[in-house]
C-alpha cells in the first residue's frame, strides 16, 4: 500500500595533500588493469584521468553507527546515495552529512537531513539538507544519459574519515538490467570495498559524469559487488524528479508552508485522502482516494506558478504533479501524477476557498468550470477509486469539498 577508514589521504583528488616534495614520487600516472593505482592531484591535471567530480562526494553517517558512507551531490542541498543504510523510517535529523573543504576545515560542511525520499523500486534514497553546501562551480554532479562503454575506466570515491575520501578504480563490465555486478574494486589503500562502502559514486575516468553507486559490496570481498547503473530511464527520471522536489521545497518552505495532505470532507462520514496508488514513483499512476494515513505519498506541496493564487500539486515521495492526462476535459477523466511540467494548465491548479468556508474547489486552469471530485455517488468513501474532473457544483457538493491537513 503506501510506502513511504583508514586510508592515505585524498580529499580534493589523490594528491591534494600531499606536500610540494612528495608530489614528483607519488603522482605517477596510473597502470592500465583491471584494479588501476590512482592517479594524484597533478597528474590529474594533466592527463584528465580523475576528475574534479570527486569534489561532490558527501560523508554520511546515520544514528549512533560510526560507519561512513558516501553519497553524490545532485543539487547542492540534494544528495543521492544506497538506501541499504537508511532503512525506511529513518528519522531524517539522524542522517548527518558532512563535506569538507580541504583548504580551510573551517568552510566544513556539516548538517542534517530535513527530508528522506527513499526510492523503494531501486534501493536509492534521496537527501535533502537542511543547508547547502558552498559547492564550487560545475561540482553538482552531472548524470549523462548515456551508459558507460564495456571497459570504461570507472572511479569509486569513498571516504575513510570524515575529512579523508580514498579511492577505487574498476573497468566497467557487463550489465544486467539496471544492474553492473563486478568483483570487489581495492582501494588505493589497499582495503577491498566492504560493506559500509554501500554508496560510493563511481565517475567516468574521463568525462567526471557519474555512472553508477555501489548498492552492497560483500565483506572481505568474497562475492561479487553491485553496482546500480544510473543510466536507465527510470533511474534517471527519479534523480530528476527529486531534484524537482529540491525546487519546489527551496521555494515553499520559505513562504511558511509545508506539505499539505488534501482530504475530502463529506458530511457526517469518513475523510478521504487524496493518495498516489500503491506508492509508486512512475508516470501514468493514477491518483485515488484512500484511507488518510498522512505519508509522503499523501501529501503535496502547493508550489506556485504563473497567475496570482495557481499552484503546482507537486507530491511529497515521487515528485511528480497532479494531472490531468492529455489535457481532457471530460466528465469523468481519472487523475494521475505525471512529470511536472511547471505552468502546464493541465496541472496548475486554483485552490478556490468557497465563500460559505469549509473547504476548497480543486479547479484545474484549461478546465475551469471542472473540479477534482471522488467518483460516483455522493458521498463515497471507498478507498483506492481514482479521483475524477466533474462539474463544478458552486452549491459545494461533499465530493469536491477539500481540506488541507499538515
């Protein structure tokens, strides 16, 4: 139903902290192989082998587990890592993330989540900070859409310590599905990805683009590690959405607004809630009435566009918009959620306070005498019937009556 460590140290790239004398010895170009030595700061410089894309790596730790994990800055308040340590529930002030600024500890990064999304489809998760990292220009990652080539170089940025990243490298190997499934990749430390390495962004050793997260690595290296390839469609569907979701929160919050669960408000009977079916993240989902429960994928942010008092109905778990599909206009054409596409008339919507008070009418712009109502008979409570455009009755019919709990 509704879902809701030790290591030489790297930071900015291998070498970054190394001294003058030691740069001429220790950053030697890397041997081709399967497993490559990195390559250190200078040298990368040079050769372009090991990208500035490592700088949009975040450290993670969750609750009192002293494990740190990684995780890619998608936005610079948006980080997208393995769910296989952030289990469903997790209260999102327990997640710390931290990025340090190797030229001034000072500049340090460190802050809480406000928002957890997990991906349940695909074991991803999606963090909002609650404040942004001062990212340099062109370190919010990049996600082509374009898988990495069988042998492509692949670098595996993780942390050891808070202030410390160390590195892996890996020729990609084959696919399978959304999955890479490759032997453990050895540190240039010499450790062999483990499991607290679940998270670890892997870039192109050429372009910096990120291609894939490391979703579970087996202990001691004794099994094969998995690593979720970032190109699928869906896959790159949810990062955009959740940066969309990034958005949206950036503007609402500040005007002293949360995400609002609409009910319907049917006199003398149960409230409905307006729910995205089964939880899902994909497009075409239709939106129905369910028993209030209040999780994410119940509430909505009211995001506002074009004209004074239109809003976006942006869901609080996918991201995607309330819509209507195509545009219909027809008596009984179903809700759904679909990719936001702000100021489409066909999911902006006027939340019209009617003038007796109890309620709103859920009026869509290109339809402007139709209303978002439950289906049927008057006044229906089933759960997991699709809301539907009627009519606007002005009279205020309990099936277009809709309240906004927080």
């Amino acid at each position: 139903m509704n879902l809701f460590k030790r290591a030489t140290k790297i930071a900015l790239a291998p070498c970054m902290l190394a001294t003058l004398a030691t740069l001429a010895t220790a950053c030697a170009a890397p041997v081709e192989g399967d497993d490559e030595p990195i390559a250190t700061q200078a040298q990368a410089i040079v050769n372009g082998r090991v990208p500035p894309g490592r700088m949009s790596v975040a450290a993670i730790t969750v609750g009192s587990d002293p494990a740190i994990h990684s995780g890619v800055f998608v936005e610079s308040d948006l980080v997208v890592t393995s769910a296989s340590f952030i289990p469903w529930g997790t209260a999102p002030g327990s997640v710390r993330i931290s990025f340090p600024d190797p030229a001034n500890p000072a500049n340090d990064l460190n802050t809480v989540a406000t928002h957890v999304n997990l991906n349940h489809e695909y074991g991803m998760v999606a963090l909002r900070l609650s404040r942004p990292a001062s990212l340099r220009a062109g370190f919010v990652q990049a996600f082509s859409s374009t898988a990495p080539t069988q042998g492509a170089l692949l670098n595996c940025v993780g942390y050891a310590s808070a202030r410390t990243q160390r590195l892996a490298q890996k020729r990609f190997a084959v696919v399978r599905g959304e999955d890479a499934d490759m032997g453990a990749p050895t540190f240039d430390t010499g450790e062999i990805m483990e499991p607290r390495d679940a998270g670890v962004p892997c870039f192109d050793g050429v372009t910096g683009v990120v291609h894939a997260v490391v979703m579970s690595a087996p202990a001691n290296g004794t099994s094969q590690t998995r690593f979720r390839v970032l190109q699928g469609r869906r896959m790159q569907e949810w990062i955009s959405d959740m940066r969309n979701l990034a958005q949206v929160r950036r503007t609402v919050l500040p005007l002293g607004r949360a995400a609002w669960t609409p009910y319907t408000q049917p006199t003398g009977t149960t409230s409905m809630c307006m729910d995205v079916a089964g939880g899902s993240l994909q497009a075409n989902i239709p939106v129905n009435q369910f028993t209030c429960t209040f999780t994410p994928n119940q509430r909505f942010w009211a995001m506002p566009v074009g004209t004074q008092g239109r809003f976006a109905l942006v869901n609080d778990y996918s991201g995607k918009c309330l819509d209507v599909p195509g545009g219909a206009t027809a008596t009984g054409t179903g809700m759904q959620q679909f990719r936001c596409a702000f100021g489409s008339p066909n999911q902006t919507f006027e939340l019209y306070a009617h003038p007796n008070g109890g309620g709103h009418h859920i009026i869509p712009d290109h339809a402007r005498s139709m209303c978002v109502s439950a289906p049927g008979a008057v006044p229906n409570t089933t759960p997991s019937v699709r809301l539907v455009l009627k009519p606007c009755l002005w009279s205020f019919s309990a099936d277009q009556r809709w309240g906004f709990a927080l």
